[in-house]
C-alpha cells in the first residue's frame, strides 16, 4: 500500500479564474476543501482527496480547478509499487 501522501494528485485553485461560487466546497464529499476569510476556497486537506476523481473540477463553472496528468501520477504509482515490492 502507498502511503497517500506520496501521491501528489489534489486539486489546485487558479485564483484569476475562480469567482467564488463555493460549487468545489459544498461538493466535496471528503472535505478537501476549506473557505478563506478572503472568500475564495482553499485546499485545506489535499490528501484527502481521492485518487482520479475530479469531481468537483467538472463541477466548477469557471474552469478554475486542475489536476495533474493523470497517466503521470498512474505511471508513479506503478513504480512506487514495484519499488515496495522490492523492499
Ligand atoms: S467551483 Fe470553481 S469558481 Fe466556484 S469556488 Fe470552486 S474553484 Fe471557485
Ligand atoms: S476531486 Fe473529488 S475528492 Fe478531490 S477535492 Fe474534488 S470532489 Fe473532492
């Protein structure tokens, strides 16, 4: 098993393009995200978040939440695997 941590799949905000709206916040079942003071969402807890889901990205009417390739983050696990299984 990998420790979560060492797999970088979260979500990332871009601030230019979000207006707000909260949709990631109320969505997320896992509680990825928190609110700022300065009205805007925050990814409070990024390893929280489930490894390929990019729900909350669809959701976003600005188009202001990305994540990393995905084919990156499976290629990384496969060696984390391999690695672990080695010992
Ligand atoms: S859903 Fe998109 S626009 Fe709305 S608060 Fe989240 S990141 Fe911002
Ligand atoms: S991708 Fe899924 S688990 Fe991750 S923050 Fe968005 S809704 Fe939550």
């Amino acid at each position: 098993m990998i420790p979560r941590e060492k797999i970088p799949w979260f979500p990332t905000v871009d601030y230019q393009k979000c207006t707000g709206c909260r949709t990631c916040v109320d969505s997320c079942p896992h509680g990825v995200y928190g609110w700022d003071e300065g009205e805007k969402p925050r990814v409070a807890h990024p390893y929280e978040c489930v490894v390929g889901c990019r729900y909350c990205a669809n959701l976003c009417p600005s188009e202001a939440i990305s994540f990393p390739p995905l084919e990156e983050i499976r290629k990384l696990m496969r060696e984390l695997e391999a690695s672990s299984r080695k010992g």
